[in-house]
C-alpha cells in the first residue's frame, strides 16, 4: 500500500495531493472531525500493508460519500484515518434522518407572517405577551432540517457558514458510520468493531484552541460549580456531559442556604459540645423539606434546559449491542431475522448476578461487623479507647473506596454477561447493581452507629454515661466523627484519585506508544490516540453514582453533622473542576451524545429523599438523648410516626403544586410542534381562505358602492365583490367551519341571467385535488344553499362540481341543490332535495 505522506499540521501544508484525492479528499485542510485507528498488517518483507477492516472501512465510507485522509504511525503500526464530510453529504444526511436545527428567529417571524398561498396557509403573527412568557414565539424553536428549504430559515452562528457547526457535524457524521447503506450511511457496527479490535479507536478531533478556554473558565480555583459554561460544554463535548454540569450547579445553588444554616448549627453543636443539641431536628426538618424542592425545581430547570438545546423531544433510536449474542432466527412477528437469547437463559444469568451481588453485600457487612468488633476491643483498653472510634471511621472510609473499586469490576462483568439487547437495558441494569451495593457499602457502618450501637453492650470499663458501645453518651458524637472523615476521605482521595489514575494510564500508554521515536513530531490525531477512550456509559454512571452517594451522605444522617450540607458545596466545587480537568487533559474527545434528563438517577434521589425522612425521624427519636427525658419510648414512636408522615405528605403535595414543566417551557413547546407544521410539513389550515375566480383582469372590489349592493360570498370571506366588471382576486378567510375548508374555489358567471339577476357562482375544488367523497358533497351542498341565501329566490339552480384533470376546471355532474323559501314571509330560505318542488 503506497500510504500519503504523513501530514504536517504544523506547517499546514499536506504533499501528495494526487493521493489524497484518490481517497476522496477534493482538497485537504486541518478541518477534520474524527480519527479511526487500525493495526497494520506486516507483510514478508517487512512492509505494513492495510488490515481487511480497514479497506472495508475506507470503502464504506468514500461509496457513502465520506472523506478519508489514511495515513501510516510514528512506528507504522498503525494507519489513521482522518474523517470528515462534505456540507452536501451532511444536508441530504440530516434530511434524510429528520435532524432538528435550530432555527433563525427574523426569519422565521418573516416566513409565518407572510404565510404560503401555495400550501394554503395564512399569514400568521403568534400572540408575543411577556406577561405570559418571557420567550419570543420565535426562540429557541428547532424544526426538523429540509434540504428544499431556504437556507436562511436555519440559524447560522457567527463565523460559520452553515447550520452545521462542530457539534453537529460530530454527532451527524457518527450517525453517517453507524446508518444502513439503505439511509445513506457506512452499515459499519462501530462498538462490534471496536470490542472485537478490528477498529482500535474511534474518537472527535480534540480542538486543543477551545480545551484550553473552557479549562480557564471552569478548572480555576475562583469558578463555581453554576457559573460553569454548560452552553459552551455542550457544544464541545455533547448534552449528556453538558447536562451533568448542570445537575451540579443547580444543586450546589441550592446548598448554598442549608450549608450556610448548617454552619451556624455546627457552631452551635461545637460551642456547646453537645451532640444531641435540641436545635439539630430543626436542621433536618428543614434539610428533608429542602431536597424535595431542590428535585422538583431540578425538574423544571431540566426541562428549560432540554427546551433551550432542542433536546425536548429527544429520543435515540435503540440499537442492538454489538456483544448481544443469541441465535438468528426468523421472528415471529414479521419473519424478518433477529438475533433470539431464550428468556429463561436471560433470568438464570439476572439469578447468578443477583446472587454475586447479595454475597458482596454480605460480604461488606461483615467487613463493617469486623471493624466495629475491632473498634469494641480496643475500647476495652485504656491505652486505645480515646482513639477507637476514629480508628474504626478510618478503617471503614479505606474500606468503601476499596469494595467501591473492586465491585464496579465486578459489576461490569456481571452485566456484561446478562447479555443484554440495548444500552438502555444495560445502563439501567449497571445503575440498579451498582447502586444497591454502593447503599449498603457507604451506609452501614452509619445504620450500625444510628441504630444497633446504643443497644448493644457497653464495653468493659466505659464510662458510666457511655450508652451501649458508642463510646459516648449517645451515638451521635461517634456517628459525626465517621460521616466528617467519610466526606474528608471523599473529598481529598476520590478527587486526587479521579485525576491520578488517568493520569498514569496516560503516561504507560505514551510511553509505549512513542517508544523509539522519542524525537519524532505527533499528529493531533496520534496525540489524541495517546489519551485513554472515553466509555460514554461507565463514565457517565460513574459521575452520577458518586453525586448520588455524597446526596446521601448529606441527606440520610444530617442530623449528626449539620455541617456535612457544606461538605457537599464544597466537594461539588472540587468535583466539577477535576471532572472536567480529566475530560480536557487526559481523555480522548467523546462523541457528543444527546440527553433530555437525568432518568434513573432522579428516582434514586428522590428515594434518598424519602428515605431521609425515616432515617432523621430514626436518630431523632431513638438515637438523641433530647427526648428521653420528656418521653417515653411509645411516646418517641407516636413523635417518630407523626414527624414521618408529616414531613412525606409535604414532600408529596410539593410534587403536586410545582409543575415539572415551566409554563413558559410548555407554551414554548406547543408553539414549536405548530410552527413545524406550517413551516416544515407545510399543512394547510383548516379554513384556509376562499378563492374568488372570476373572468376579468381589473379588480372590482369597492366599500358596498355598486348599484346592486355588495356580494358577500356567503358571508365567508369578508370582502365584497363587485361583479360587473369580473376579476380574478384572492383573499384569505376568516374562520369559517371545518366542514366547509376544503372548498375553496367559487367560479363567477360574466353575465346576469334572463331575469335580470346574478345567479350563484360554482363551487369548485382546486385543481388537482380529489373528487368530493358523499361528506363533502353534503358540505358542499350546505355551503351552496347558504351562498344562494344572499341573492334572489329562485335565480339559480348551483351545482357543486369536482375537479378531473389537471390544468384547470372541468365541470363534472354533481349533486344539484334547490333554494327555496322556508316560508312564504319569513325571508329564509332552505336547502331541499332537486327531487323535492321549489324553484328553479
């Protein structure tokens, strides 16, 4: 294979064009989007020769109209391709797939209120009252893209020069990879590829320009979680990353109160070296009332926030896993061939999982067991009884981050192994497992401090005030001291973690990548390759898993350190700047991905939520010593219940009177289902107005002048028509019944009848339409019968006619209707059957 040479994008200048076109590439520039990495295959004589997968590859995207850029490694180990794609190729993609763009506001104001007499609609100006929505009607409305469109509806940014920024460029182009040749992509199984090694990486072009402004706006020291650029994350990196930003600053928004009022109790708790201070059920009354508003209000800042990047109506198509294994088989369904796994291997594989996960459980409350056994022998010795208890919290803070580390392992393979059919299916078993025994992992030791501790036996020499083996008065003073070195432990190791493991990971594979060529130039894409893969689904449960971990923290036991409200603020802080600082420093670009909420993971802090209300009402009324003295214990049960349901029916009338969607997001919503309609599926309005054809080029159109008084076209229209001198006009209606919308088209005699009078004009259809089904007939009859109302009696016998042909009206027979008095003195008239007498 006689590779290009490798690119100097240093210099900017690329040699060997005539190459480079051979592959699709008409004219080379920086401005490529992703980098596909293969293994070469070394020939006999030591040359390296392309893999299969890389000319299937490199086939299937330039017969879909790709460009490719290949090109040998530092080592010639590996070939890169570099991948972009024309803006035509994007256009005819994204029309294909029905992409939502957002659109320019003038323009669209523009196009709605001149309307579209063509696809019969009228000019439209949409009510804009910023008393009842602060939005424009034309803001932040996305319309499916239309390639027949004029260009200028879709919005263009500054500095470019289509729609189609880097973002959407991305997300596009891993579609084009991914789509049937049928859909006008590759037909290339990417994540089969990928876990197979036939492909050794796929990943966005870091643009190193923007890495860098975006880590001076969030990694510095003065930058805090809500003032981070979710907008510009967004575009970087996808909405799914950007949305996790943006759960992180509303939450930490919303602790800034609890950690300011938890500070002052703190002090309180402090001051007086009182742990079962009376001033502590406050706080958690307060903190338990707070989360449900903080989730609700999520809610509604969610929705904002999918409405604002187009993300409302968001939904990904679910695709097959590439390791689904099962047997091809025809479905029953529709006889098309699907790959089949038997349920029943499907349940005995949940049944092995589920029972790995209860042994590791076990296992971690045996651990737990085993510390505070520990704990309980060293309080029996005077020289280590002061320090037992931060010995045991130490212990058991090391012993979270280890099970934590292992079990995510094991967690993978026993999801990996259930063989599931979507990512959805998979996130959400990897969510459910991880979860359940990251609960029992960080809070057990607290359920043991809370409530078994004070009803074991106390150690031998305690003190005489120590109750069972809390070492202390109550169990409260022990259970702050394991919550504070817990939420230390977190905040230092986790975060310091989070960044060196990467870290070293970066550096290995640097080494053994660059090994040899030390001196030797790097393009961006083989930089990139350097950095570690991002795996969209681990690391995205990863981040949440750690939120929801450190919510519990601060909602479960908030009784015992008030404080720990500010703990969270500020690991939040932290957590937001190392996160971020790993995805800009040490990872490979990830594929924007879109998202509309949080799912799973908002019903599992609601159920830490409700949870919290039991666990406080526990502490509080069994736990603190503040109601022994004035209760007793069916006394603390009767405050324990009551202090539950009251707290859980305020929480679930706050789910009832806050709306989880805005108003405004809603009327911003309804107004942009509308205007895809009208604009992009072009359907015409109900009562659309009604054509007048006449015969003549003047227009003859007056204020009710003409000597025989103004026509009113059945009063439909709302103009007047003078006929003497015929013109062909058109106007639009007002309103008018549905029954009577689709006819639109009144055929004008030039000339009076014998009698002296102008007999009612033909009702016809537009030219082209169907003829009238039995239904539209009888409308149609109705419509001629209340147009002859307005003339003489008996001047005209009408008849409603249908279209054949096209290129104009043809007259066809149809139903006659006969307009006759109601009454000989009343002046009405009434439509009767041609068979029936009236007048002719």
């Amino acid at each position: 294979m006689n590779y290009p040479k490798r690119p100097s994008f240093e210099s900017g200048k690329s040699a060997n064009l005539s190459v480079l076109k051979n592959f699709g590439v008409t004219e080379f520039t920086e401005q490529f989007d992703y980098a596909m990495v293969f293994k070469t295959v070394e020939g006999n004589d030591g040359s390296s020769s392309q893999s299969a997968a890389c000319k299937t590859c490199l086939n299937a995207m330039l017969t879909a109209g790709l460009e490719a850029f290949p090109y040998l490694s530092v080592q010639k180990d590996e070939v890169y391709v570099l991948i972009r794609a024309p803006l035509a190729k994007l256009k005819e993609f994204a029309d294909n797939e029905d992409y939502l763009v957002r659109i320019d506001e003038t323009f669209l104001e523009k196009t709605l209120t001149e309307g579209d007499a063509e696809a019969r609609i009228a000019p439209i100006e949409i009510n804009d009252n910023r008393n009842i929505t602060p939005y424009s009607p034309y803001q932040h409305i996305y319309l499916e893209y239309r390639n027949a469109m004029n260009p200028e509806l879709y919005h263009t940014p500054p500095g470019e020069d289509s729609p189609f920024v880097k973002s959407v460029r991305l997300k596009l182009i891993y579609n084009i990879l991914r789509a049937s040749k049928r859909s006008g992509g590759c037909d290339l199984e990417i994540s089969k590829l990928l876990y197979k090694g036939h492909i050794l990486a796929l990943f966005p072009l870091h643009d190193r320009s923007i890495t860098k402004q975006l880590a001076s706006k969030c990694t510095t020291v003065c930058s805090m979680p809500w003032d981070v650029p979710t907008h510009d994350l967004k575009e970087y990196f996808g909405e799914k990353i950007a949305l996790y930003t943006v759960f992180i600053g509303h939450y930490s928004v919303y602790l800034i109160v609890p950690s300011i009022v938890g500070l002052a109790f703190q002090l309180v708790v402090w001051g007086t070296g009182n742990f079962s201070h009376p001033v502590l059920p406050f706080y958690s009354l307060l903190i338990t009332v707070w989360s449900i508003y903080m989730l609700e209000y999520w809610k509604r800042q969610e929705a904002t926030t999918a409405m604002h990047w187009g993300m409302s109506n968001y939904e990904r198509k679910e695709l097959e896993r590439p390791e689904f294994r099962g047997e091809v088989v025809k479905s029953h369904i529709n006889g098309e061939e699907i790959v089949y796994f038997p349920d029943s291997k499907l349940a005995s594989l949940q049944f092995f999982s589920r029972t790995v996960v209860i042994s590791f459980m076990l296992l971690v409350i045996g651990v737990v067991a085993a510390i505070y056994v520990l704990r309980f022998s060293l309080q029996q010795r005077e020289e280590t009884n002061e320090y037992s208890s931060t010995i045991a919290s130490i212990l058991n803070a090391i012993q979270i981050q280890i099970f934590n580390m292992i079990y995510q392992k094991v967690c993978v393979f026993l999801t990996d192994n259930e063989n599931h059919r979507t990512d959805t299916l998979y996130e959400d078993s990897m969510i459910t497992k991880l979860f359940t025994f990251q609960f029992i992992n960080s809070y057990s030791s607290f359920f043991f401090l809370g409530f078994i501790a004070t009803y074991l036996e106390k150690a031998n020499g305690a003190a005489p005030d120590n109750v069972g083996q809390c070492a202390a008065e109550n169990c409260m003073e022990p259970m702050a001291i394991n919550l504070a070195i817990i939420f230390g432990t977190r905040l230092f190791l986790n975060n310091f973690l989070d960044v060196l493991l990467p870290y070293i990971s970066y550096r290995n594979k640097y080494k053994a990548e660059t090994k040899g060529v030390e001196n030797v130039i790097l393009t961006p894409a083989e930089k990139d390759f350097l950095l570690i893969p991002y795996n969209g689904i681990l690391e995205s449960i990863s981040a949440y898993a750690d939120t929801a971990i450190q919510y519990g923290y601060t909602m479960l036991f908030i009784t015992a350190l008030p404080i720990a409200s500010f703990c969270s603020l500020l690991n939040n802080w932290a957590r937001v700047k190392f996160y971020l600082y790993k995805l800009f420093t040490f990872y490979q670009r990830p594929a924007p991905g879109g998202a509309q909420d949080i799912g799973t993971w908002l019903t599992i802090f609601q159920f830490l939520s409700v949870a919290a209300v039991i666990t406080n009402a526990g502490l509080i009324c069994f736990t603190m010593d503040v109601l022994w003295d004035i209760f007793d214990l069916r006394g603390r049960l009767w405050i324990f219940i009551g202090f539950q349901w009251t707290l859980l029916s305020l929480q679930f009338f706050a789910t009832q009177w806050i709306d989880d969607v805005p108003p405004e997001v809603a009327i911003q919503l309804e107004r942009s289902e509308f205007i895809n309609l009208k604009v992009i599926e072009k359907v015409a309005d109900e009562d659309y107005g009604i054509v007048h054809v006449i015969e003549d080029e003047e227009e003859m159109v007056d204020q009710g002048k003409s000597k025989r008084g103004p026509i009113h076209c059945g009063n439909l229209c709302g103009i007047r028509c003078k006929p003497e001198r015929p013109k062909m006009h058109t106007v639009r209606s007002r309103r008018i019944r549905e029954d009577l919308a689709d006819f639109t088209v009144f055929d004008y005699p030039a000339e009076p009848n014998a009698g002296g009078n102008w007999p009612k004009p033909l009702m016809k259809l537009r030219p082209g339409d169907k003829p009238m089904s039995v239904r539209e007939q009888k409308a149609a009859a109705k419509a001629a019968a209340l147009e002859n109302s307005k003339y003489d009696t008996g001047s005209y016998v009408s008849s409603v006619s249908a279209v054949s042909g096209p290129g104009g009206y043809s007259a066809v027979p149809a139903p006659q209707v006969v307009v006759a008095p109601a009454s000989p003195t009343s002046g009405a008239y009434a439509a009767v059957p041609p068979q029936a007498p009236g007048y002719v």
